[in-house]
C-alpha cells in the first residue's frame, strides 16, 4: 500500500492524495460506506459502484465471524469473492464491540469473550485471533484489536484501556508480521490511537501509534457522545503527531459537517453508518440541509431531493415521489433514501478533495458547513 499527497490547504491541515491498494486507487478524503454484514444495506453493489462510485467499503470482522462463518469465506476466497466486490475492503478488528456489546462480553488482558447475539454461544477473540479473522476475511486494510473506552470515563480507567490497546497493538504487529494474506494480494495493518479526551493520554497513545511505523493510522473512541468541540479538539491533537507520509482514519465520523471539520485538521478517511440508517428512517441529506421526507409538506413537491445535486436520483426522483414510497411502506423508499445520502457523502468528500486541490477549501468549507446542519 502507498499513500501519496497530491495537494494541501494553505488554510488547514486538509490535504488530497491517493491510496494505493491491491484492489485499486482511492482518492482522498475519502468517506467508507459501512457493509456489517457482507452488503450495504438496502443498496445493490451495482448501484453502489455506478451510481454512489464508492471507492471502498467496510465489513464488520465480529459479525462475519458469526455469519456466514469463517469456512464459507475461505472457500469464496475472501469476502471479495463471497459478495462480488472488486475494489478495496477494510475490516474493523471486533474492537468496537468491546464497546458496544458490553452487557455480551468478557474481558481480560488475553482478550475478550463475546456472548453471540445470535444464538447466546461464546467466542474468544484475541489480538492474534483477530488479526487472523481478518486474514480469512481478505481485507486490505485491517485493524489492529483494540478497546473502545465509552463517553464519560475515568482518567484512570482510560489510561489503563489505552495501556491494554498498546499491548494489543504490539501482539497484533509481531502476528501480523509473522503470516500471510491467504488470497495473493497483500494486507495492510492499522493501528488504532485511543485514550478517550484527556489530551495527555491521547498524545502519548499518538506518539506510541506513530512509533509502530505502519502504513497507516486510525483514530479511535470519539464520536461516542461527547462534544463536537472536544473531538475536533482530540482530532486534532492526534494529527499533529501522526506521520504526513500516512493515511489518517476517524473510525466511526460522522455527520457532514463533522466530516468537513475533520478533514481540515488532517484527516484523510471517513466511515459511518449515519448515511444509511437515516437513510432508511426517512432522512435525507442534502447541500441545503436536511430533510424529513416524511413531512406531510414535501406532499406536493416536485423538485428534485437535492435541487443543487447532480446524482442519478436528484436526475430521476422528486421529493414527492420519494415521500409516497415512505408513507406508503414501499421497499423502493429506503433504497433510493440510501442511493441519495450515499451519493451526497461521496459528493461531499470528492467535492472537499477538489477544492484542496484548487486552494479554495477554506472558503468552500465555512459557507457549507453553515448549510449542512439546517433542518429544512
């Protein structure tokens, strides 16, 4: 894998480059549409290529350990080949549920053991564990094993988290570094900072993370209930120490102008599930603001969902349409919902990246994010 920086912003820490991985080239900034389970929900691939042009996707390592199995992914030849996907793949490491599933998970300092949602069963992963799940998987980015502290916490119960994601982090290098990808394309690892917002660990986690010297770098535990202000503030802090000649990942970010925020203090990928699951609850976002489709005043509204949009469902859908689909209970509604908000992040990231690139992010970015979080 290589990073490469094409443009920066003489205003900001933003910058436009390109990641090269063994399934293709992703431009940045760039913003993941999250696949759980092996699909992004209620979209097709073909869509998801043509229409959204996604560049590359996420899958979730603990719920496709579960399902379909880790047998049924090695004999498709990776999650590539099991959902018909040719760009490139990153995977969570299951860390994530340490946080989310805390009522269905045990942990020590050799790991965590989950309680299936599915069917109550027990599994143990380990750092080694997961950095083999993700080998079975195929990714080309994974993650290193991590904890996600949650929002608030002590500053000893931080400090003692992000110690245990260091020893993770360094048990998941010395595997890593010791197997092979199973597919014939090589694999990348990501380390993950933590240290919830005390600014003291998340400088020293920054500084450990950058000392690993891998091809790449996330930031972990934010967007998990604090302050707006306080994660960028993290945000930024942690850029300032990770490497320039390395792609920066917020895990988990976020709203549009979060994103836009964010990429100005240096980050360079984006994943969240806010684009699809408000999607399917009827929220839609748009250059102007957001909308809720199933307000009875979009009832007559013929203008496109985004009037200023040049998506294939702004060319082809109006507001009143897409409002009978909801009310009516029609599939086709979510569907077209998660083509729409998928397409405005997509827009929104490369529209970001052209501006850095002509020097006009500064000015570009203060006028939308002023429009972004209106409700209309």
């Amino acid at each position: 894998m290589k990073f490469t920086t094409e443009g920066t912003d003489p205003t900001s820490s933003a910058r436009a480059g390109t990641l090269s991985t063994p399934h293709g080239t992703i431009r940045t900034p760039i913003f993941m549409p999250v696949g759980t389970g092996g699909t992004v929900k209620a979209i097709h691939h073909k869509d998801l290529n043509d229409t959204v042009r996604a560049e590359i996707i996420l899958g979730n390592t603990y719920h496709l350990y579960l399902r379909p199995g880790l047998d049924v992914l090695r004999q498709a030849g990776g999650l590539h080949g099991f959902m018909g996907w040719d760009k490139p793949l990153l995977t969570d490491s299951g860390g994530y549920q340490v946080y989310s599933l805390t009522q269905r998970r045990k942990l020590s300092r050799e790991g965590v053991t989950f309680q299936s949602h599915i069917d109550g069963s027990r599994h143990f992963f380990s750092p080694e564990k997961a950095v083999d799940i993700q080998r079975v998987i195929g990714a080309d980015i994974m993650m290193a094993f991590d904890e996600c502290t949650p929002y608030p916490c002590d500053h000893s119960y931080a400090k003692k988290s992000m110690n245990l994601t260091h020893e993770w982090l360094d048990r998941c290098c010395v595997h890593f570094d010791g197997t092979e990808g199973l597919y014939g394309h090589t694999q990348s690892l990501f380390p993950i900072v933590q240290g919830s917002t005390y600014r003291d660990l998340r400088l020293d986690s920054a500084r450990y993370i950058a000392d690993r010297d891998r091809e790449g770098n996330a930031i972990g535990g934010l967007s998990v209930g604090e302050p707006a202000e306080m994660m960028y503030e993290i945000t930024g802090l942690v850029c300032e120490i990770l490497p320039k000649d390395r792609p920066r990942y917020l895990m988990g970010v976020g709203t549009p102008e979060n994103i836009l925020e964010s990429i100005a203090l240096g980050v360079d990928m984006f994943d969240c599930v806010m684009p699809t699951r408000n999607a399917r609850n009827g929220m839609l976002f748009t250059r102007e603001g957001i909308i809720n489709i199933r307000n009875k005043k979009w009832q007559e509204d013929f203008s496109p969902i985004d009037p200023d949009g040049t998506s294939w469902v702004d060319r082809h859908h109006s507001r009143a349409y897409l409002r009978h689909l909801f009310v009516a209970g029609e599939m086709l509604g979510p569907m077209i919902a998660t083509m729409h908000n998928l397409s405005f992040y997509l827009w929104l990231t490369g529209e970001a990246r052209r501006q850095i690139l002509a020097g006009s992010f500064g000015a570009w970015k203060k006028d939308m994010v002023g429009r972004l979080s209106r409700r209309l």
